[in-house]
C-alpha cells in the first residue's frame, strides 16, 4: 500500500458523545459492565478499585464510610452476647458478671451482602463514680457516632428505672433506636417483652442473644432503616500497619493510646486490669497513619487465671497475631520482672517486629526516684535481663505527659523495614558457610553435607532447610564453645553450654547478629537425639534467628519423630551469674 492510500482519521467526537451521556445512563452502563466481570478472576487492585476504593497520596487506600450500629444498655443486659451472635463468632469478652466490657469496640460484621461497623459499649448507668463513669462516657460517645441504636433490655427483669434514664439519652439523640428485649429463650416467655412497651420505644423485639433466637429478624429491620454510607463515621481507612501495645497490667498501654489518638479512646484507670477487649484506633502519629490496637495486660499464671481475665489474655494472643510490630511497654518506676521477659520472649515467638516502650520516664527526675539512683540501676536491669533483644529498638517516653511520644515513629520504622528485609540466598548461603567453618560440628565417620538453604521471606526468620546426613550410632564427643559473647562471660558458658551458646557475630547485611553456637548445638541436639532411635535421616528443619530462640524438629521419612526439641535461648540465663 503507497502512502497516497495510508488512512487518515477524522475529526474526533468523542469529548461532545461523552458530555451528552447523562450520570444516570453512565452509572447503568457501568453496573452492566461490573456485572459482566463476575465471572472473572480479578486482581486484588482491580476488585478495588470496582469497588470504589481510592488511593491517596500517601499510599492509604480510602474506603466508604461504613454505616455504624451500637449496643447499648445497663450493665449485664447482654450486650456483649449478641455481638457475638451478630458476628459468629466469640469475640468479644462475655461473663455473667456485671462491668466485664469497658471500652467502646468495634467490630465489622456483614448481613444480607451488607457490611457494617457494631460497637459494643459498656453498661450505661446514671450518677456514676469512678471507673463506672468513664465506661458510660464511652457509652455516650457511641451513640453520637453512631447511625442505628440497639437499646438491649433484659425482658425478664423488665424496666427499670436505669433504663428510663437510657430512654431520655436515646430521645435527646435523634437517632433511630430499636428496643431489644433480650433473654426471651422460646415462645412461652414472650409475653413478658410486651411490658416494654411503657418505655415508648414502639414494638420491643423478643430475641435470646445465647440461642440466636430472633436474631435474624431484628437484624432485617436493621437493615431496612440503615443506610449505605455513614453520616457520622470517618472513611474507612486500609494500608496503616497494625501496632499493639502489649505489657504488665497497669504500665500505661491505654494511656499511651489516647495520647496517640488525642483523645479519650479508651478507659483508663489506676485499677490494674482495666481493659478487657482490644481496641482499635486509627491514631496519625508523625505524618503517618498506624492503627494502634490496644490490649489487655498480660499477667502471670495465665493458666491459672479464670473469667474475664483468661478470655482477654487470649485475645491479647490474637491481636499479637493479627499485628505487624508489637511495643511492649515496661515501667521504668519498677524492676524488670520475669513477667516483662515473658511478654518479650512472646513476641519474639510469633515472629513480630519488636519495640521496647519504657515508660513513665518523668518518674525517674522526681526526688524519690532521683536518691534511689532508679535511672543507674535500670541501666544495669537493661544490660542484664534484657541483653537478648539488644537489637530492638528502644524509646523513654511518658505516655501521661506525650514526652518523646514522637521517637515512636522512627522506632517502628526501623523495627518494620528490619522485619520487612530479605536476605538474598547468595548472601546468606556465603554467611552460613562462614559460621559453619569458624565452628564446625563434631565429626563422626564423615562430614555432614550442608545443602543449600534460603530465607523464607521477608516476614519469616532465617530458614535453614537441608542438612542431611546418616546419624552414626556411636557417642559423639562433646561440643565445648569456642568463644562467648560480650554480654556473658567465659565462664558462664563454659558451665552452661546447652542453655547459652550465645557467641555473636556480624551477619551479612551487618546490622543483625546469629548465634554462631546456637547452630552448633542444634547439630549436636540432632545426634544426641538420633543416638535412641538407630541409624536413621535426620534434617535441621528450622534454625530461627536473631530475634526467635531456634526450633529443631527431628524428621523421620515424611513424618515428625515425637516432639519438636527447643534449643533454650539466652534469655533464660540473662539474669543469672
């Protein structure tokens, strides 16, 4: 084809065909398209951007504002049990105690294809004292927030004078209320629900929030005056990196929270124990968003513990999963205790990042502290019992006062980019064969062939996977270390080799240090182990590292041969000799 027959384009009309389409006709053609993609596998970024997610500048995904349904009432209504029935599944703290929950939580829970935020509140009563007044201040800041109110009454107890004070609140309000009369477990006792209609809240809805019965209608009601977007309630924001604040009862987790968020997020009290439900809230600490999620105080002899205070220990354990980097708050005004190591050995076990808070730091200027030399003998607690998590990143702040609140930031910065980190194969294959020849393993009737091995991925600690070899029968001779660590001495090691091991060496990216002992040991553990059970193949399966003691598990064919053996970390020395 020549050039004198080369097409050449029109004029372009597509600016005036655009303009003349109406917004009605574009959202219709644009519901058909979406509908014509459900029979595709899409990406996560393209189902949200379907689904009207934006991005902003900062890199935070913006979602619509969900709507908002609290849950309120007098204390021991059974608030708390139709959060679970509504959500389904246990989540939220329930005991037949009154008081259990204090604080304002929130869940996301879904009906009928619609999502939607619950907030559990705590009882509400009138002319409180105390801790009691600060859980009916969260309870007042729920229903302003909130789209649709669930007024929870026990039926068989009937109104009380409590609920006629609740009454007044929900009328001053404006919000859309539905009464709730709970505990109505089978139809025999619903007449008694029809005396709550002196309350003048319209038709009371019998449900029994332990059996799930009239749990459906109520939420279909719900669902008919709840609208798609919430009048009151922030954008949902996706992306910020989830932090919890962990620790001793009474260190100031809360307090630290509220300072983060400038307000009253949560109750806060000198009564140890005070929060029993992880909260939750998007706090802008620095430039940048986080969620913050703060927990119940761990205490000691959690097994030993019962009620309320086991069920928050336990989910104190799930918010840490669900996290990315945890700051374990200590208080400065006592001694690091056992319990304090405990929580940080916790944390190194569910492979988060770690940040070390210690707390209340103006104490330590007062007079008092000042002539018990507090700030020198911390110092010494800190290279004592805490010389295992050396690494971690650590900040003297005053969660009362909002003192150094802002060295936060660069703490969970470098706590995240270290957790963040890949190590490439090459690298780390060259620092473990260099830690391999510096102490190399017992010798038998030949050398074990260390294959190659690999890091997992950037949120899983070093991963050494093959090292395999016929485990003779006969006694190996011992493995003496070859050097200690500046945080232990000669001689400690020397007398308790198989719970230190802690020579330390430069990693390969130089800004982590391996026991080099520690991978001597494990190899000394697998043929000490495989001395019981005859010649058979055993495998170095995990050897965790700097920051989780390391996991040995001894492997027969395709199945584990009994338990996992752990390799003691140095830790549990720290404080000895």
């Amino acid at each position: 084809m020549g050039t004198e027959d080369e097409y050449e384009p029109g004029p372009d009309h597509l600016a005036e065909r655009l303009a003349d389409i109406d917004e009605e006709l574009a959202d219709q053609r644009a519901e058909a398209l979406r509908t014509s993609l459900g029979d595709y596998e899409l990406e996560d970024e393209d189902a949200a951007l379907l689904a009207g997610v934006g991005l902003g500048e900062d890199g935070v995904e913006y979602l619509p504002a969900l709507p908002v349904v609290a849950i309120v009432g007098r204390p021991n209504v059974g608030k708390s049990a139709l959060v679970n029935r509504i959500l389904g599944r246990r989540e939220a703290v329930v005991e037949d105690t009154p008081g259990v929950t204090r604080d304002r939580v929130t869940y996301k829970a879904e009906w009928l294809d619609r999502r939607f935020t619950i907030v559990d509140t705590g009882g509400w009563e009138p002319d409180a004292r105390g801790i009691d007044r600060s859980v009916a201040a969260q309870a007042e800041i729920a229903i302003d927030l909130c789209d649709v109110v669930l007024f929870v009454v026990d039926a068989k107890v009937g109104a009380t004078s409590t609920d006629e004070h609740v009454v007044r609140m929900l009328r001053r309000a404006g919000k859309p209320v539905f009464l709730v009369a709970n505990k109505i477990d089978d139809a025999r006792q619903e007449p008694e629900a029809a005396a709550l209609w002196g309350l003048g809240l319209g038709e009371p809805l019998a449900v029994s929030a332990i059996h799930g019965r009239g749990v459906a209608d109520l939420l279909d009601a719900v669902m008919k005056v709840l609208p798609d977007v919430s009048a009151v309630a922030k954008q949902e924001i996706g992306g910020p990196r989830r932090v919890a604040i962990l620790g001793r009862p009474n260190v100031g987790k809360s307090s630290l929270l509220n300072k983060a968020a400038g307000e009253e997020r949560v109750v806060v009290n000198e009564l140890a124990g005070t929060t029993r439900d992880p909260v939750d809230e998007i706090v802008d600490l620095g430039g940048r968003l986080w969620r913050f999620v703060d927990t119940a105080g761990i205490r000691r002899r959690v097994h030993l513990q019962q009620g309320a205070d086991f069920y928050a220990s336990l989910r104190t354990s799930a918010a840490l999963e669900k996290a990315e980097v945890a700051v374990v708050v200590l208080d400065v005004s006592q001694s690091i205790s056992e319990q304090d190591v405990r929580i940080i050995d916790m944390v190194l076990e569910s492979g988060r990042a770690l940040v070390l808070a210690f707390n209340k730091w103006d104490v330590l200027n007062t007079p008092e502290f000042e002539d018990q030399e507090r700030r020198r003998y911390l110092e010494r607690e800190i290279e004592q019992d805490l010389a295992h998590v050396s690494w971690a990143p650590r900040v003297n702040i005053s969660a009362r006062t909002g003192r150094h609140l802002d060295k936060l930031v660069p703490a969970l910065e470098t706590a995240l980019d270290s957790w963040d980190t890949r190590i490439p194969t090459g690298k780390f294959n060259a620092f473990l064969a260099e830690l391999v020849a510096e102490h190399p393993h017992p010798l038998a009737r030949r050398q074990a062939a260390a294959h190659p091995v690999r890091h997992a991925g950037r949120h899983a600690p070093a991963d050494v996977r093959a090292v395999h070899d016929r485990i003779p029968r006969p006694r190996l001779p011992p493995v003496h270390p070859a050097a200690a660590c500046a945080s232990c001495t000669a001689s400690r090691a020397r007398r308790s080799w198989s719970t230190c091991g802690c020579a330390s060496v430069a990693s390969a990216d130089g800004d982590r240090s391996l026991s080099a002992l520690r991978l001597v040991d494990a190899l000394r553990f697998l043929c000490e182990r495989s001395e019981t059970k005859g010649r058979r193949r055993a495998s170095l399966c995990d050897v965790v590292g700097p920051r989780h003691p390391p996991t040995v598990t001894v492997w027969e064919g395709d199945d584990p041969v009994s338990a996992a053996g752990r390799i003691p970390s140095p830790a549990r020395t720290a404080g000895s000799g």
